[in-house]
C-alpha cells in the first residue's frame, strides 16, 4: 500500500476551500439585495397560506423599496425564539410574532423599541383605527407597536343543519343556546357521543359575556373569582358534567385538526364553533360546500349583548436593532389602508383601521360586518394590560380544565386563580 | 469522573515525568483540548452559572436582580411545581418498575432457543432507535379518541371508549403504555448480562433438580444483578428528567402542554415552561437545582441500598 504525504500547504489550501464553501452553503439562498439596501429581518407568526398572501406583500415593499430589503421568516409555534433572540444580541428588525396579550409583558421587560416618535412624526395619531384597538398598544405613555390584523370573536354555526332541528332563527339568549345545543346532541346507544350542540371554551370571552372581567385597572386587582365569572364557568362545564367528562375526553381526543377538512364543525361533529371572522377563510378553503352563519355569543340576563374580545398580532420592533428607521419604514408601509386593506381582506381579518376595515369588499359579507361591528361597539374587550398574561391565561385554561372534568368547583378554581395571578402580578410590578 | 481522573494524573505523575513523556502529555492535551475548552465554556461555565441565577430575578433581557432565597422559598408554595414532582414521581416509582419488568421478561424471552430469534429481537430493538417525537405521534394516532385502535378494540369488545390523554385519570397510565414501546435498549443490555451467565452454574443447579423458575430467581436473576442496578441508576436519572413524549403527546396550538389540568405536567415541562415560555430563568436554575439534588439523593440512596447486587467476577 502505497502512502501520500500531504504538504502543509496543500492542507491549508484544502481547509480554506473548505471553510469557503461551508460558509457559502450558510447563506440565505434566493436572496437579492444591494450592499447599499438596509437588510431588514422580519419575523412573522403566520404561515400556510397567510404567510404566502404577505410575502406577496413584502415583494411588493421591496420593488417599492430600492434601499430596504425585508426578509420575512416564520416562526409560527416558536415564539420563544424572539425573546431569546432579542437577549442574545441579535434580534429580527420586527417582529409580528407578538400576540396583543403578551405586548405589556415584553415592553416591560426592555424588549421593544418605543414607536411613539415614529408614529408622531409621520402624522399617525390614532384617529383612524378603532379607538380600543389603539388604546391596547399603548403602555407607560409610549406606543409599542401597531397591528396590521385584528379579529373578534363570535359563533359560527350552520343555518341548514339549525333548520333540520326546527329552528328557524339562531338562538340569542343562553336559555335559548343551551336548548338548541341539547337538540344537537346525538349520543349512540352505547353512550358514545356522536354530535355535541356547543363545547363551551374561553373563559374569558364567556366572562365578559356574562357581565364580568378579569382585572380592575383601577385598583390592580385580578378579578377572576368575581361572582359573574365563576357563574359563567359553572354554565361552561354544565356542558361537561351533562354530558360526562369521560365521554367528553373521549369524544374530543377524535377531533381532527383545526386547520382542516377534519376540523369538527366541518364534519358536522359540533353544532356551534366559537371562532372569529379569520374563519369565514378556513371555511372556504376546508369546507367550501358548507353554509355557514355567525352570530354574536348569547347572553345571559344582566350579560352584555354584542360582546366580543378581540386579540391579534402586533407589528414591533426589538430593542438594538441595526436599522430602526427603515424598520419603521415597513410597518407604516404595511399599515397604509390599501396594504393592510389587501392582506387582512385575503386572510379574512378585520382591519384595525375604520377606513380600510368598512370598505365594500370587506361589509358585503354580513358574517364580516357583524364581527366588525363587534369590534367597534362598546362591549369589545382586549387583554388586560398587564405583564403576566401568559400566566395568567395559564392558570385560566388549567382552572377550565379542571372545572369541566369535575375535579374542582368554579370558585375554588377561580379562587386559586385570583390568588396565584395576583401574586404573580404583585412580583412582577416589585 | 474522567476529569477528576486526567486532573489527579496531573497532579501525581507531574513531577517524575521525563522529557518524552511531558511532550507525549502535552500533545495528547493539545488534541483534547478542543473538548476541554468545550466542556469548560459550554457545560461547566453554564452549571455554575445557573447556581448563581438561581438566587437571582432574571428575564434575560435585563441585568439579574439578586434575591437571595426566594426562589427556592416560592418554588414550596408553587401548587404547579408540586404537581410537576408528583406526576413525576408517579412515573419514576410506578411507570419506572413496570418497564423495567417488561423488559426483563423480553429479555428472558429473546434469550430463549427458539426459531427467528434474531427477527424477534429486531423487532424489540427497532422503536427504540426511531426517533421519539415520530414514534410519539404515531402513538398519539393509537390513543385516537375517535379513530384509535385502541378505542376500536374496546368498542369491538362492547366497551366504552377511553380519553386516552384527554381524560385527567388515563394520561399517566397512557404513558407508561407508550413507554414499553422504548424499552430496547434495556432489553438489549439484559439480554447481554444474560448471555454473560455462567453455563455450568445453570446445568449444575439443572442436574440438582432445579426447575426454571428457580433457575431464574436463584441463578440467573443475581447473576446479572450488577446490570439490573445498572439499568435502575440510568433510568432513575432518564425518568427523572422525563419530558419529550408527555410533551409532544399534550402540547396544544397555543404552545402550552401538560394535559387537562396539568395531569401530564412533568418536572422538566415546568422547568422548560419557566425558563423558555415565561422566561424567568433565576426561578427555572432553581428547580433545576432542585432537581439536581433529588437525582442526587435519589441515586445515593441507590447506591447505599445496593447490598443486593452480587458481583460475581470478585469473588
């Protein structure tokens, strides 16, 4: 066997060829930007086709655009990479990958550049979107970010499979929803549950519906164990405990996934889905043939009529980024009505902006314009501005949860809430 | 062990080194050096770190803010944590001793002399070597409420189906199912401590009459106890830290997990909930040191509880 040397130089060569082709491979491929242009990371949490509608839109910003370049990322289900990336010194120029609720919590914490300036000088005061919604970015007298999308909640259900029931109009009242969600039920002889009317979910929607809240900004105080709230988890897991919660567990951990043709209102499996109006979307893709109406959520008396609550993704931009201002750039570009009017209208969210947001296109489907209407009445209701909502909406789903399957009451769940919240809050604000 | 070890090496042999073997030292130290930098900067540096933030309030986006015991003094009033121990522990003491049974009964099993033996074992061996995530979610298929075959068998049998990871009382035990699924490769280190049994000893106690069983409790059984204590050590400390499937089995389209009323929140969910969903990383090195002491503890009552394990080779 015959042995060859390998000169140092030949080594080195080999190893600088190496290193060169490695850290090509590394780069971002299909990109093509100037070395004058501001390169702008951006972080989305959408994706499937929304993500693709706005990347149709940040093509159109960079040909409009001869000096910023946005590349847009998702990272839809791992939103922790952008706290982890804003503390290890390299964060995305902004981020979208912020839900309303989490807002408070992340301004608090350093993470996110104040727009007030920005948005002052470039003449945006908020006197052309929905006061609440505007309202919601505000914190510690600067403003923290901007939402291009927002949405309310409401219930869809199927005015033909309503019909077979005998039921002409939608029900309006919780009497009259329970009434129409027990005539749904199908249960097998077996007991099985084949078809449920409603599952109740959201504690906190169903909270404001009954008349309640879940924080007092006046005094600071977590307000989950208020009276109206713990009768509104009670009217929730009647659901379970009517049904059974073993049967319930069963028959739920058959559902299909959401973003599906399985999705179980699409397959007839739920009567009346708590969604908002991004479904009217999902329906026509998943279930073009399905005919679908949306109503505001029943009340009980002394509840609210017309409530909704109302979330989203706001546009922000992290501490230390390279380019702020051509950052800022993109997000007052993507809230002009037209674009924002464009990506809401094909991903079938409301505009947070009254102009864009009662254009025809969007009010001709009244499924739209009722949830719009929602949005700007008076009984709307945003998180609360406070930085342990993540927490917070922990602590809700586990008391839910433990409410429906029977292994607590609604006032010691919620009690235990209160005081765990509150708690929290109270090292938070130290 | 093996640092202490290279450092002792140091230490002691030092001084009586000649020339050849000082460059023969420095060598092999410049070629492990990669891994000695490594080890310091990446695992030591970050262990001691977390020690120190753990008496810290600290959201990695601002400087840590020192809190002397705090966050040990809340963890004992944290009802989550608590659970998080409980289940926990539910699995280390009954999950852990079910398959660790099932897996010597394999073992005893794919070391008998039976035709397609090697086929038999590829096929206990296999699942362990797939990932677990994808394993995970074909068995999330399994426990299917609606179109699991698990719930088709109860239904064909006349039974009412089961909320396999949706009902709080079910999911645990769900769990344990599942983790029979990866037991291969304790079954292969039992079946390799038993092909390590002495044959004579066998046909001894065969020619004095014994019969299999009491071949099994009285011979076999202490002949490999060294490596059953092996497999109890490294599981106790893998159970412990137990995570990936309860996590992809309960993890919803929110990025929460831990199943309908945390029934399925393990220790190591709620340390990676705090540390990397809530980002309060003093709070999260504290119960990773908690949980460093428990491991500790656990094994040492292990080790000090040991006088059943029978090492033959030093006799």
């Amino acid at each position: 066997m015959s042995e060859k040397r390998i000169s140092r130089r030949d080594f080195l060569r080999a190893s600088l060829a190496a290193g060169t082709a490695a850290t090509l491979s590394t780069m971002p491929a299909g990109l093509t930007y100037a070395q004058e242009q501001a390169f702008l990371n951006y972080w989305t949490g959408w994706s499937g086709f929304e993500f693709d509608v706005l990347q149709g839109l940040v093509d159109q910003f960079n040909e409009e655009h001869a000096n910023v370049y946005v590349n847009m990322t998702t990272v839809f289900g791992q939103y922790e990479k952008v706290l982890t990336a804003i503390a290890g010194g390299n964060p995305p120029d902004v981020v979208s990958a912020v839900w309303l609720h989490q807002l408070v919590q992340i301004a608090s914490q350093g993470a996110l550049t104040p727009l007030t300036a920005y948005a002052e000088a470039a003449g945006i005061d908020g006197s052309k979107y929905f006061p609440q919604l505007w309202n919601n970015w505000w914190h510690n007298g600067e403003l923290w970010g901007l939402m291009c999308t927002s949405n309310a909640r409401v219930l869809a259900f199927s005015p033909p499979a309503l019909a077979e029931l005998g039921m002409s109009e939608p029900p309006s009242s919780i009497e009259e929803l329970d009434e129409a969600c027990q005539a749904f039920e199908i249960i097998d002889s077996n007991g099985n549950i084949e078809r449920v009317g409603l599952l109740p979910d959201n504690l906190t929607w169903w909270a404001h519906v009954f008349g309640g809240s879940l924080y007092d900004e006046d005094s600071g105080t977590i307000t989950a164990n208020d009276p109206v709230n713990v009768a509104a988890l009670e009217w929730m897991a009647g659901y379970w405990s009517r049904l059974g919660p073993e049967r319930v567990a069963a028959f739920t951990s058959g559902f299909g996934d959401y973003l599906s043709t399985q999705n179980p209102f699409f397959v007839g499996k739920e009567g009346f889905k708590q969604v908002g109006e991004w479904f009217i979307q999902f329906q026509k893709q998943f279930a073009p043939d399905l005919e679908m109406d949306m109503i505001a959520a029943p009340y009980p008396d002394g509840g609210r009529p017309n409530c909704t609550t109302f979330g989203g993704s706001v546009f922000t931009i992290p501490t230390g980024v390279m380019n702020p201002d051509a950052a800022w750039e993109f997000i007052r570009w993507l809230s002009e009505d037209d674009h924002m009017g464009e990506f809401c209208f094909n991903i079938q969210n409301i505009p947070p902006k009254v102009g864009a947001a009662t254009a025809e296109r969007f009010v001709r489907d009244h499924r739209f314009q009722l949830a719009l209407d929602l949005l700007n009445g008076p009984n709307a209701f945003g998180p609360p501005k406070i930085p342990v909502n993540d927490f917070y909406n922990s602590r809700l789903g586990e008391a839910e949860t433990s409410v429906k399957a029977g292994m607590l009451s609604a006032q010691e769940a919620l009690d235990r809430v209160t005081e765990e919240v509150q708690r929290e809050l109270d090292m938070a604000m130290m | 062990m093996g640092w202490g070890a290279f450092l002792m090496t140091i230490a002691i042999r030092r001084p009586r080194l000649s020339k050849q073997q000082r460059r023969s030292l420095l060598i092999g130290l410049l070629f492990i050096s990669p891994a000695i930098v490594g080890f310091t900067l990446f695992n030591i540096g970050p262990i001691i770190q977390s020690l120190q933030y753990s008496f810290t309030r600290y959201n990695i986006l601002q400087p840590p803010r020192y809190v002397g015991l705090n966050n040990y003094l809340f963890l004992l009033e944290d009802r989550v944590f608590k659970i998080g121990i409980q289940n926990t522990l539910y699995m280390v003491l009954i999950g852990l001793p079910i398959h660790l049974v099932f897996n010597m009964l394999m073992a005893l099993l794919l070391n008998t002399k039976i035709k397609g033996l090697s086929i038999y074992r590829s096929i206990f061996y296999v699942p362990s070597i797939t990932p677990v995530v994808a394993s995970t979610i074909v068995w999330l298929w399994i426990f299917n409420g609606q179109f699991g075959i698990l719930n088709e068998f109860l239904r064909f049998i006349g039974l009412r189906p089961i909320g396999w990871l949706t009902d709080p009382n079910w999911v645990k035990p769900s769990l344990i199912f599942m983790g029979a699924w990866f037991g291969g490769n304790t079954i292969l280190i039992y079946l390799a401590g038993l092909q390590d049994v002495p044959h004579d000893l066998l046909e001894s106690a065969e020619l004095d009459g014994a019969n299999a069983l009491q071949k099994t409790f009285r011979i076999t059984l202490p002949m490999i106890s060294p490596v059953i204590f092996y497999t109890i050590i490294v599981n106790v400390i893998g159970y412990f830290q137990y995570f990936t499937e309860a996590w992809v089995m309960t993890s919803t389209r929110d990025g929460s997990a831990g199943g309908v009323a945390n029934s399925a929140m393990f220790y190591s969910m709620y340390l990676y909930q705090t540390a990397f969903q809530q980002f309060k990383m003093g709070y999260a090195s504290a119960q990773a040191w908690i949980l460093f002491m428990i491991v500790l503890v656990a094994t040492l009552i292990l080790f000090k509880t040991s006088r059943w394990v029978y090492y033959h080779a030093e006799e």
